[in-house]
C-alpha cells in the first residue's frame, strides 16, 4: 500500500520535478505534486508526495524531515486524509449563501 506525505517550508523556486527526485533518493515515487497557486502561478511552498509503500514513506519521514534543502529545512509528515467535499460547495463562484453575491450581481434585491 502507498504512503501520502505532506512536504512543508520548500524553497518556492522548487516545481514537482524536484521534490520527485529528491525523494526518488529514498525509494520509488508513484506522484509528486508541489501546489500551485492559481492567481499568482507560483508555489505554496508545500507539496503532497505518494511513495510506493508505507515503508518507504516511513524512510522518507526519517530521511528528509528537518534537511536543509535550499537554506530551509524540510517539514516532512503523513499527510491527511484528503476531507469529503459536498456538491455546491468550495467552488469558486458555487456554494452561495442566502443574500450572497454571485457574478451576475446581488441576490433577493427587493424594490419596493
């Protein structure tokens, strides 16, 4: 079974290749996915990484948390368990609330 880790405190210059290959010294890497924000197009500074077993992430855990990579020290742990998202909700325009406002302009806007 394959292990989730969350890598915190990357240098921002870091794109997912690179935290691929630094933990591909550790053993086999099934994704490596730095985030991205999507205003700015430029890194969090955290990414999510899948190594092939549990043992692996473990080895990884001990290997790579608190290295200096890039005059920061890596923050490594399991990652959480990704939270259940309900429909209309955590879109960007969708999941409005009584009186909120949507593109088009303000909702229950009553003229009297």
């Amino acid at each position: 079974m394959s292990k989730r880790l969350y890598v915190g405190n990357l240098p921002y210059t870091f794109r997912s290749e690179d935290v691929e290959a630094l933990f591909r010294e550790v053993g086999e890497v099934i994704s490596a996915k730095v985030v991205i924000d999507r205003d700015t197009n430029r890194s969090k500074g955290f990414a999510f990484v899948e190594m092939a077993s549990d043992e692996l992430g473990a080895r990884a855990i001990e290997k790579l948390n608190e290295k200096e990579v890039g005059g920061r020290p890596l923050r490594v742990t399991e990652a959480n368990p990704r939270p259940e998202r309900t429909p209309g909700t955590g879109h960007r325009f969708g999941g409005q609330r009584e009186g909120g406002f949507s593109r088009t302009g303000p909702r229950n806007f009553r003229k009297d």
